[in-house]
C-alpha cells in the first residue's frame, strides 16, 4: 500500500492550494516541452530519483488483453435461461448522480443510432451487380435473378419513387421481397434483403408494413449467410427495422441476438459496424442489456474498438457505454480487456474519440475490477494528460474518473501525485468549467487530507 508520504519525501514539496507548488529542485530545473512529450513526462523525470523509494507492493493484477468468451449456442441458451429466471429482479446498475448529468452528450453525434449508419444509398443502389455480385462458375454470363419487376427493378431503382410512394401502394411489393427471402437462390435473397434495407432506410411506416409483413424471422437467418453481401444487407435491414419500437420486440422475440453477435465476428467492416448499431437500438430496451452481454456480444465489440475504422471504433464505443450502464456488462467489458484499447484512445485528441472513451472508463470505474484495470493500464497517467491537453468536456470526464479511481484508495492518490497531477489539477480548478472547478478543488482535497494523515503518521 502506498501513502503520499513515499510519494511526498520533503514535506514542502507539494504545498496543495491555489497557488501552483513550487520547490527548490523544480525551481531550479528548467522544464522544457519537446515534441512527443508531455510535460507530466518532464515532472515525473525530475522527480523520479526523489520518488524511486515508493513501493507499489499491492498493484492491481495485470489484464491481459482481449479474452474471447468463445460462447456455444448451448451456453448461451443456459444463460439466457438463467437471465429468464431471474426475470423479476431489477438490473444492477449504477445510479446516475449529478456527477454525470451530461455525460452522455459525448455521444449525441451518433449514438441516435440513425438509420443505415454505415451504409451509402448509391453503393447499395450498385450492388449486387452482374460485375461484383459473387456468382459460381456456371453462372458467369446469368444476370442475377431479380424478386421485384417495376419502379424496384435494378435499372429503374430511384429512391425519389420510394419516398413518394405510400405503404399501402407499396404492400404487394413487401410481400414479394419477404416471400424471395425464402428463394433457394442466394442470388434472390440477397437482392430481396437489399431492397427491404432500402425500403427501410429513411421512413418509419415503411418500418412498420415491412415488420408487419413478417420479414423479421425470414432476415435472422441470412445472418449466418456465408455470402457477405447477403449477410451485409440483412444485418441493415434489420437495423434499419429496428428504429421502429414494435420492431425492437419482434427482432428480440425472433431470436436474433445471438446471429446479430455471429455477424459482429465475422462479418465485413460494414456489416460488423451496423451489427453493433443493431445491438445498440436493441439494447435501448433496457430488459435486452443483459441478453445482449449474455451472448457473448462484449469481446467482439473489443476487438472492432481494437481494429475497427474511425467509423466501427465510434459503433463499438456507443454500444459498449449503452451495455456498460449494468454492472455484469461491466464486469464482461474488463474481462474482454476493452480497459487498455480505452486508455490508448484517451490519447487520440481531435478524433472526437477520447471523450467517448473517458465515458465508458467513468463507468468502468464503478467497480473495483474496474478501477484496477485502469490504474494498471496506466489510466492515471492518460488523464492527467487529458487534463492538459484535452477539450474542455475532455477536461471534465478526466477529473471526474481521477476522483473516482481516488476517491477510496490512497494508493491511487499516490500514483496521481507522481505522474505530476497536482499543477494540471490547481490549473484546471481556477480556469476549468464550473463543473471542472468542483471536481478539480474535490480532488485536491483528498489529495490534501492523505498529506496531512501521512505527516501525523510521521515519527
């Protein structure tokens, strides 16, 4: 256990308060920032030799990284049933306070979940085509088969029609999409499947016929199409449906959780990113957090944070902080390793990234696995940093997780005071935002109440 004693030997280093501290070994050292280096990192190297006596016996375990769950169909039915049996007991989950009234600001830009996120009208309206569809050897000079004739036929496919045209107008040409969906031609299916993505895309009674018609139980199958195209128009097709609350409830009841999760492994780019979304618009449903976690949907949404676009890591972290709001999906995000992937994204200023990702590390921090993995990856240090260099929101989530990850724990004060958190924390409690200030000045305060227990300890 570390005091701020070992991380305070001389007793005027640190004087807390509103002046900025000031010694004679930082007065006479000149600091400089260079280029690629923080000046948290210039701090803890000239402190460094009078810090090498802090022992951090007791550290967090290590969280190795991403840890699949790897889940069997027959797991996950058994923890679905489990869920099911406890269906009358409320989701733990953490209790908004006013600390984080807002927080969810960080994601309005996208976390409304809108329709065919991912996906462009002119590229679907091009695909599949006779030049890029895959087809089988035999079928090289075959056009590929159409399930619709008029205004929806390939070469005719004008979405000014679509929208002028009225859902009852549109009844019969459902029904032959829906019915296609069963063709044994994959060919059909996917043309089928890409036309309901459409139809779906921008109107919310086109939403509710094609959800009515009974396209929802034909579409969870394709999920599991080894034809990309075909699982790519499905999985967004069922996105686009699922804006549609009635929608929501006929996707979940159908069963397709767990392909949505299939898709989210194995699917393209594309298709991986609006599989999330789906699970997003799912998990708006509050009873779904649980189902959704319990299916194994927490690694795969890891590893698209990891090795996603810009476009799938924002998917990814909207999901993971929907999912994040109940304490087993926390304890799932920490076990999948999502802390470290997390930490490195704090960094990334100017991507509108780094606060989304101190959101979710807040959350995480609720609970000790939590805390210890972000003190172990090197939390403290990032948001010191943010606290620095970070937007004015950015500055905002840093105090709020630093006070979390202080708030009970001595140790973790320590490790603040030695990664040079003191001057960025007097700084941002005279000039940061008034939620800013009051955290900033709260923190310091513990930070000065621990001084002061170390030095009456003192002999």
């Amino acid at each position: 256990m570390v005091s701020l004693e070992d991380s305070h030997t001389g007793s005027n280093r640190f004087p807390l308060g509103r002046n900025y501290y000031t010694t004679s070994s930082v007065s006479s050292s000149k600091i400089h920032r260079h280029s690629g280096r923080s000046m948290r990192t210039i701090r803890s190297s000239i402190f460094q030799d009078d810090n090498n006596s802090c022992s951090f016996a007791g550290s967090a375990p290590r969280v190795s990284g991403c840890v699949s769950e790897n889940l069997t169909d027959s797991v996950v039915d058994m923890r679905l049933g489990e869920l099911a049996t406890r269906a009358n007991k409320a989701a733990v989950s953490s209790s908004p306070t006013d600390d984080f009234l807002d927080l969810s600001q960080a994601f309005s830009d996208f976390s409304a979940c809108s329709s065919d996120i991912s996906g462009e009208l002119q590229r679907l309206a091009c695909l599949p085509s006779a030049e890029n569809a895959p087809k089988n050897e035999s079928d090289e000079n075959t056009p590929e088969p159409e399930p619709c004739m008029g205004f929806l036929q390939r070469e005719t496919f004008s979405t000014e029609i679509i929208e002028s045209i009225s859902p009852e107008d549109l009844q019969p040409t459902v029904k032959i999409c829906v019915d296609s969906l069963q063709s044994p031609s994959v060919a059909v299916k996917r043309s089928a499947a890409a036309k309901l993505r459409l139809l779906a895309k921008n109107r919310a009674d086109n939403r509710v016929l094609i959800g009515e018609s009974g396209a929802v139980p034909s579409l969870i199958p394709l999920l599991r199409c080894s034809d990309p195209w075909t699982q790519e128009h499905a999985v967004t097709a069922l996105l686009n449906l699922s804006l549609h609350e009635v929608n929501k409830v006929l996707i979940t009841n159908a069963g397709a959780i767990k392909s949505l999760v299939y898709v989210l492994k194995t699917g393209t780019e594309t298709s991986k990113q609006n599989a999330a979304c789906a699970l997003l618009s799912l998990a708006l449903v509050e009873e779904n957090k649980s189902s959704i976690g319990a299916c194994g949907a927490i690694p795969p949404l890891v590893s698209l944070l990891l090795n996603g676009s810009t476009r799938g890591k924002k998917d990814a972290l909207t999901t993971l902080y929907k999912l994040c709001s109940i304490n087993p999906n926390k304890e799932r995000a920490v076990s999948a390793g999502a802390v470290k992937p997390l930490v490195t994204l704090v960094a990334e200023q100017g991507t509108g990234l780094a606060e989304k990702a101190m959101v979710i590390l807040s959350s995480l921090a609720a609970i000790e696995e939590g805390k210890d993995a972000i003190v172990e990856e090197g939390g403290i240090a990032a948001l010191v940093e943010a606290i620095e260099d970070g937007s004015v929101k950015g500055k905002e989530f840093a105090v709020l997780t630093l006070l979390q990850l202080c708030a009970d724990s001595v140790r973790n004060r320590g490790l603040l005071v030695r990664e040079g958190g003191i001057p960025p924390l007097v700084a941002l409690s005279q000039t940061g935002s008034v939620r800013a200030k009051h955290k900033a000045e709260t923190l310091l305060g513990y930070l000065r109440e621990s001084r002061q227990e170390a030095s009456s300890s003192s002999p």
